[in-house]
C-alpha cells in the first residue's frame, strides 16, 4: 500500500467518524492533519526510530574528530573519513555516519535528517531489557503494560 492511498483511504474513514461527537481528540488531529495533506498543506513530520536490540551508536554515528574514540576502540573504530569505502562519511567536520549509511547523507545534506546523538533515559537501571521497557513506554522508572501508543489511544487519556 502506498502512503497516498493510506491517506485518502484513512482520511474518508475516519471523515466517518469525525462528525461523533464521542470520537478521541487524537482522532480528530489525524483527520485534520490528513485533510491538510489532501488539501496541499506542508507539516514537518517526525519520525523517531527505535531499534530494539543493540546498536552501537558511535559505531553508527561515528565521533572521528574526537581522539579517545579511537584510543578505546582500537579494534572497531570506523576510520576517519578519506574517501575510502570503509571510512566513515564526513557529516560536520566532527562526526560522520558508518559506511553502509551513504544513502543517508542526501538528507542529512537537504537538513531533512537529524540525529540526536548520545541520548537516553535519565533512569539509571542497570537493566537492558527495562530501559528498553521504559524507553517504549516513555515512563522512565515506572513499569506499564502497554507502551507509549497504546497508552495515547487509550480512552482514559483522552
């Protein structure tokens, strides 16, 4: 399915739902944001991606200005960036992406793409699998059931 069939096709379902004076609130946004799309409105769009598992964040977002990275990565680090296929691409002057990321930097030249490096959680578990928990369900510290979009679409938070 392609975004523009989803769009049409989700704004007609949901124009079906927006005139109930019961419908969510969130409902109602992703109508009104969904008619702006139709109707030639611009919006800037979010997209957050969460890996669950592991990555290695400076493997990925690689800080070659920086000397210690390689002091303590002797073995792993991504070389500086020299043109080579396996040094890291040059991003700012300081920081630059894996190799295997080259289809990224069109957008991170366009300022399309931003990267929040070094981020996290200010919770200070000692657990891989609860920070992941904690990160999913935005409730540092606080166990929950259901992570952060079940919790948006749940009546009581409405």
């Amino acid at each position: 399915m392609n975004r523009r069939y989803f769009i049409k096709s989700g704004g007609i379902a949901l124009a079906s739902f927006g005139l109930m004076t019961s419908t969510p609130t969130f409902l109602r946004r992703t109508l009104a944001d969904t008619l702006d799309k139709v109707t030639g409105g611009r919006r800037k769009t979010l997209i957050a991606i969460f890996q669950r598992g592991a990555v290695d964040g400076l493997n990925v977002v690689v800080p070659y200005g920086e000397h210690s990275y390689y002091d303590l990565r002797p073995n792993i680090a991504i070389p500086k960036p020299d043109g080579g296929a396996e040094s890291a691409i040059n991003l700012d002057g300081y920081f630059g992406l894996h190799p295997s990321l080259q289809s990224f930097k069109p957008l991170w030249d366009s300022k399309r793409l931003a990267i929040v490096h070094a981020s996290g959680s200010p919770d200070s578990t000692r657990s891989h699998f609860d920070a992941q928990d904690y990160m999913e369900s935005a409730t540092p510290g606080v166990k929950v059931d259901a992570g952060w979009l079940a919790q948006s679409l749940s009546p009581e938070q409405d």
